[in-house]
C-alpha cells in the first residue's frame, strides 16, 4: 500500500504551518552575559523600589525621560517617580520577570508586566537603566 506523494507533502506542509506559531510564541533569551548585567540591575532597582528610594531610581533611570515630552532627573523625582512607582506597582516589579527582546536598533531591553503597565529596561553602555513605562494593549 502506498501513500500518494500529494498528501505526504501536504501532511508535512500542515505540520509545518502548525508548528511554527508554537516556535515563534517562545521568548528570546538573554546572551548569558547580558542576563548577568540585568539580574545586578534588577536586584539594586527592586532594593531602591522596596525603600521607595526616590533619589537612587533616578539614578538608575534613562534620561531623557520621555513623559509626554523629554525629561529631566530633577523633573523624574519630582513630577513622574510618585505617579509611575505606586505601591501596587513597587510590588508588582519587586516579583515580576523580566522578559527579554532585542530591539530594531540592537538594543537589549527586559520587561516586566505589570497589569495595564510595561516597565521597560533597556542596556546602555553604563549597565542597564529603567527607560520606559507604556500602555499594555
């Protein structure tokens, strides 16, 4: 008994088509090194996070700060740090995992999700850097 040639190909093709969205559905992976950069990140963030350290998430923060217009650091702590870091969401980032992608310009970026919110660290040349809270959609 043979299998026509037109169904074993079709067979593979179908196999195919429904395996790919489960390949693509993965998260990236962090280079090891990279990884290692965030995890020391992460843990000085989340300390400053659970003081409510105003002063040291500035300092660990991407300036300029996009916040309907560029920003500065005195304008963060002031105006920005009181509204974005909440205690719902100081908690949420103290146990939240970073998930990891590599943006359009080559740079590495984690982020946390947070319900409606995306806490996003980006990989600068000085270590990484809180850079960016968006909209969830």
């Amino acid at each position: 008994m043979t299998i026509p040639r037109r169904f074993v190909l079709l067979a593979g093709a179908f196999a195919v088509a429904v395996a790919a969205p489960a390949v693509q559905a993965q998260p990236d992976r962090a280079p090891a090194e990279v990884q290692k950069s965030y995890d020391r990140f992460i843990t000085g963030f989340r300390t400053a996070l659970k003081a409510d350290d105003s002063a040291a998430v500035t300092e660990l923060t991407l300036f300029p700060f996009y916040w309907g217009e560029m920003r500065d650091a005195a304008y963060f702590r002031k105006n920005i740090y009181a509204k974005v870091f909440t205690r719902k969401a100081r908690d949420c980032i103290a146990r939240g995992r970073g998930l990891y992608a590599r943006d359009g310009l080559g740079k590495d970026n984690f982020t946390i999700v947070c319900g409606e919110d995306l806490f996003v660290f980006t990989g600068t040349p000085a270590g990484f850097r809180f850079s960016e809270v968006g909209v969830n959609d």
